[in-house]
C-alpha cells in the first residue's frame, strides 16, 4: 500500500497541463495563424484534436467534453497584427473545471508572449496580440462547480461499495451463510437480494446531496433532473455491484472494509479526473483510470448539471456503466462459493 501510495500520489498529482485536447477556429487562415498554431501544436502542453468553421460549433464542441479549449482568431489577424502592429485572438475555455482553465489560459498566453518576442527582435515598433479570455459553464470560476460533482461520486462510490461489501461476508463470520447455501435460492438471487436494500439508501443520499447543492451551494441543473436521477441510480448499482464482489472475494468483514476504504478511495480521488486532469497523467495511469467508474460518471454529471447536455451526448459513458455493472454482478455469481470450506 504503501508504495501504490507514493506512486499514485507522485504521479497523478500536478498542477501542470500535458497533451491538452484544444480546436481552433480560424477566420483569417493567414500566415501569423499558422505559425501561432503550429508552435502551440508543437508543444507538449496542447494537442490540437478538431479545426471547426463557425462560432456556431462551440457549443457543441464542448457539450462532448473532449475538447478543453477553443481558440477563435479573429479576421484578417495577419494583416491587423502588421499595419495595426496589434490582433485579437479569444481564448474559450471549458470552465466546469476552473483549475484547468486557468492553467490552459495561462500556458496559451506564455506561448503568445514567447510568439511576440521572437517577432519583435526584428522591428521598432513592437506587435501585439490581445488575447480575450471566455469562460463557459462557469464564468466566475467558482470552485464549488469542481468540488459538488466530485464528492456526490466520491459519497455515493465508497458508502455504497462498503455498505455492500460487508454484507456476504458479515453472513459468513455469523455462521447464517450456511442458511442461504441450503436454501433453494440461486447464486444471482442472493446476490441481488443483497443489493436492492442498499439501493433506496443510496437513492436518498444521492437526493439529499443534490438538493443541498442547489439550495446551498447554489449548483445549477442545466440539464434533466430525471435523466440525472436515472445516471445516478445506475451509478449506485454499479456501486453496489462493486461492493458486492469484494464481499464474494473476502473471507472477514476487516478485509471488505479495507478493500473496499483503502482500494477504492485512492483511486476515486486521484484517477477519476476529479481534482487533477487525467490528461497530465502518465499513459499508464491514464488507461488505468478507464476502469474506474468514478471518472465515467463524474464526465455525465457535469454534462447533465453544467452544460445542460442529454443522453445523446453521455450515452458511451452509460453504456460503459452498464457494462460495468453486469461484469461486476457476473463475477460476484461465479465467485459466490455454493459450498464452505
């Protein structure tokens, strides 16, 4: 533990932007532009993953929460920066994240600056570039549009999994396991016989976190509260599918309770793109984070809540929740011992 800690800790946290995926929107396509998108392309901060036309495809460029930012340059951007020795270019970031942001507008101003100065050795006059920042989702960079999402995950994620984790194993150390192994019940039946409780607990606490974060902390819902309450339904079993098969793997209730605190916590936190982009993390963690079901849900929430987007826009992370979710209750019934040792 001691050594995934230091690891994990080590390299998933970092306040620095790697391989950020950006577009551009560019109305001039002129010299200037191109020589400024290939040094920001050149960098190892920005990857430059779509080139979109019209305003128009913002919206809709981040509503698919791939892109990160946009920069619009404006027209004529070659020509204004040579006979009016200055040029305008609007950076539009997706401020679901306010941390990201910043460090994306910062990076992106460092390189216009670095751009200037080598244009300028040349001439007396020094040329400009005024660069305009845009925050959507989020304009005032409040942090509690960040930390809300989050912790309803990281909430709904470990008390869901530990209330289920204990519960096969709790019959085994009672010595009651014996009752369900002669009983006529099948494997699949047991198993969800154990989750469904825990699933109206789990529905009321997701209830009382979201009503405290519209009342109190303000959190808007841009998008369908039925379709929010349905992902976090399915969040919950994916949850409880989870705990589920810790408790099949795990002879004592300690051990559950240790693989269930310990082993999801670390990883929820720091590989769920919760607090620290997963796109700065080394690949390994990145593929890593793939499995995890916190990062999945943590992408939908924030679309449905921030940007008002509908399942069209979230239906691969559900489908990958679902997925999840029958791998997790398929192993829990083959590991689920119809025999004690």
């Amino acid at each position: 533990m001691p050594i995934a800690q230091i690891l994990l800790f080590g390299f998933a946290i970092t306040n620095e932007i790697n391989n950020v995926n950006i577009a551009i929107l560019d109305h001039s396509k002129d010299t200037s532009t191109l020589e400024i998108i290939n040094k920001i392309s050149n960098s190892k901060y920005f990857s430059i993953k779509q080139i979109i036309s019209r305003e128009a495809e913002i919206e809709s460029v981040f509503q698919k929460g791939k892109i990160k930012a946009v920069l619009n340059f404006e027209k004529d951007f070659g020509r204004n920066l040579i006979k009016k020795k200055s040029a305008q270019i609007q950076i539009i970031t997706d401020a679901t994240d306010p941390n990201t942001a910043n460090s994306i507008t910062n990076y992106i101003n460092a390189i216009l600056q670095n751009y200037l100065q080598e244009k300028n050795k040349s001439i007396q006059l020094d040329y400009q570039i005024i660069p305009q920042t845009r925050m959507v989702y989020n304009q005032e960079l409040k942090s509690v549009f960040l930390f809300v999402p989050g912790v309803m995950t990281i909430i709904l994620m470990l008390v869901s999994a530990m209330m289920t984790s204990i519960s096969i194993t709790r019959e085994k150390e009672l010595g009651t396991m014996e009752i369900l192994l002669v009983s006529p019940l099948k494997p699949f039946q047991v198993i969800i016989g154990k989750v469904v409780p825990y699933i109206f607990l789990s529905i009321i606490n997701a209830a009382v976190i979201v009503l405290l974060s519209i009342f109190i902390f303000k959190m808007p819902v841009e998008g369908s509260l039925i379709l929010l309450g349905a992902e976090s339904v399915l969040f919950i079993i994916t949850s409880l599918a989870l705990g589920i098969l810790i408790s099949t793997i795990s002879d004592t209730q300690q051990s559950a309770m240790m693989i269930s605190l310990m082993g999801l916590m670390l990883p929820v936190i720091l590989l769920s793109g919760f607090i620290f982009p997963i796109s700065s993390m080394p690949a390994p963690l990145q593929v890593i984070s793939n499995i995890i079901p916190a990062k999945w849900f943590i992408i939908i929430i924030k679309g449905i809540m921030l940007k008002g987007v509908g399942l069209a826009f979230v239906w691969k992370e559900t489908l990958i929740l679902i997925g999840m979710t029958v791998f997790f209750i398929a192993v829990s019934v083959k590991k689920y011992k119809i025999r004690l040792d």
